[in-house]
C-alpha cells in the first residue's frame, strides 16, 4: 500500500514538472524579425516565428514601453533574443542602436534593415526579407552587414555606416549617418564593396574577355587597404588577390572597376569609411592619424586599386 501511494506521489510530482515547463514555454513568445518606428511615440511591429501565425504590436514612449505594452496585450513574455531581422522605419543612431543590443539584449548577428518608405504589412513574409539578405551574402552580391557591424561603424571617426535598405525595386545598399540616409549604392559600388571589404567575395563571376562573356571560378580572395604618406598627402591602396579558373586578367580588370564605382560613391562623394580607411591611417601612419581629423584625411586622401592573381 505504502509502496503505491509512493508511486502516485511520484508520479503527480513528474507530471507536475512537466506541465510547469509547458506552462513556461507557452508564456514566452518568440519575435523572428521586428519593424520599429521610432518618432515621437515608439511603434513596434513583432512578426513571430512561422507557424504562429500571429503578429503582434505596441506603442509606448520608447521600446521598452512598447514591447511592455505588446507582451500585456498576447498575455506572454516577448523574448527578442534570438530575433533574425531588426527593421527601421527611419534610421537610428549608435546609441539607439546599443540599447537594443544590450537592454533588449538582440543578437549582435541580427540583420538590420532600413526602410525608405517602403511598408512592410500584416501579410509581408519577412522570413524571405531575411533570407534575401542572407542569400545575397553568402553569394557575393551584398557586402556582409549586421547590427553589430553597423554600430561599429556609426561609432567611427567618420560616423557613417553601410547598411541594407529595403526600396520599391528590391534590397539595396546606402550610407546613413544614423539620422538620415545620404545615399543609395548603384549595383557596380556595391559588388565593389564586396570586394573592398574582403568578408564573403563570390566563388563564381561573369567576365567579358577577347572570346566574349565566360565564367571566372574565384578559388580565394583576400583584401589588404593600407597607407602611406606622401608629400604629406594620405595615399590609401587597396589591394585585392584572387585565386582561380578562368580567364584571370578579365576577372582583375572587371573586380578594378567595380571597387573603382565603390570607392567614387563612397569615400569620394560621401567622404564616408566603409571599407576600412581609418583603421589603415590608424596602423600604417600614426603620428599623422594623431595630427590631423579625420575629415581633413578623407577630403584629400588619394585612392589607388591593385587586383592581380595570387
């Protein structure tokens, strides 16, 4: 008799457990990309993981209020944590951007998006938002940006970032400064950057040489921005190495005028670093980068391109 009284007490304790843990998994939600408005009053937008088929919504004073206001209004506790798409309706800066990595504690790997315009509605599959970025950089296309990327580069001497913005033709690239977008990348400047920035080139390209349009096959790459001196002028060399099969004089050739088209749209027209000027004058020129504001290097910094094979 003891002995069954025992076995039910156990068992009433395990399945207790068990319905405990449910209970706890159930009250928590899980946010898969999130769409934030930060004006006077903050809007957020959470789209959940497929299959939950909800989306959930909360204005408050700041994101906290707002995500507060959501969490009251599902019953359950928002977790942002593992939260793969962080969308911004007007751009926002280091310090807005810091809160949402260390107070909604975001993932440094979060893709950030800007929306110029551009809704993103009930009925919007964010999911392939998402894979969109995450298939244009593991192909070359895009450079490789993330939330963490781009607040290291707000923070920078320059305060300008690369980051993804989402406009009427598709996923673009632009340079903002955290308070407004100052420009939108052409194609060329983009795929430029790619190369420039040296994190994830393309394993396949399309060159045009004296037999007509064939396929490069890139087997490695890397990128080296360095600097020197030069009759007190700051001379900034790029220089890109690749590695493959095909015709590689055509693949250096068309790689140039692509970083070419990056570095006109960026360094020169915007006076923007996105591909690793400061950090080069830093290292290679140091009593001159002590000596002088970084303003002064970009507005008279010379730019030279150097591709060839490994």
């Amino acid at each position: 008799m003891i002995k069954r009284i025992f076995c039910l007490c156990a068992a009433l304790i395990f399945a207790t457990g068990c319905t405990g843990g449910t209970a706890e998994v159930r009250e928590r939600i899980y946010v898969q990309s999130a769409v934030l408005d930060a004006g006077e009053y903050t809007s957020l937008e959470l789209f959940l993981f497929e299959g939950t088929g909800e989306l959930v919504e909360g204005v408050g004073k700041d994101i906290f209020s707002a995500t507060e206001n959501a969490a009251v209004r599902t019953g359950r506790e928002i977790f942002l944590g593992h939260t793969e798409l962080l969308c911004l309706k007007s751009p926002m800066d280091s310090s807005g951007l810091m809160n949402c990595l260390d107070e909604y504690r975001l993932s440094p790997g979060c893709r950030l998006l800007l929306l110029q315009g551009e809704d993103i509605s009930e009925d919007t599959d964010t999911t392939k938002l998402t894979d969109s970025l995450k298939l244009g950089t593991e192909k070359g296309n895009i450079p490789q940006t993330d939330l963490f990327t781009i607040l290291k580069e707000l923070q920078s001497a320059d305060g300008k970032a690369l980051a993804p913005l989402l406009t009427e033709d598709g996923i673009s690239m632009c340079i903002t400064d955290g308070q407004n977008i100052l420009g939108i990348l052409s194609q060329r400047a983009t795929i430029g950057l790619v190369w420039l920035r040296g994190d994830n080139h393309p394993e396949r390209i399309t060159v045009t040489g004296e037999n007509g349009t064939e396929s490069f096959q890139v087997y490695s790459a890397c990128t080296d921005v360095s600097a020197q001196i030069i009759k007190g002028i700051p001379h900034i060399k790029a220089e890109v190495k690749i590695k493959g099969k095909g015709n590689t004089n055509a693949a250096c050739n068309m790689i140039k005028a692509y970083c070419q088209s990056a570095i006109d749209e960026t360094a020169e027209s915007m006076r923007a670093d996105v591909f690793g000027i400061e950090a080069a004058i830093a290292r290679d020129c140091s009593e001159y980068y002590a000596q002088h504001d970084f303003d002064t290097v970009m507005r008279t910094a010379v730019f030279e391109i150097d591709v060839r094979e490994k």
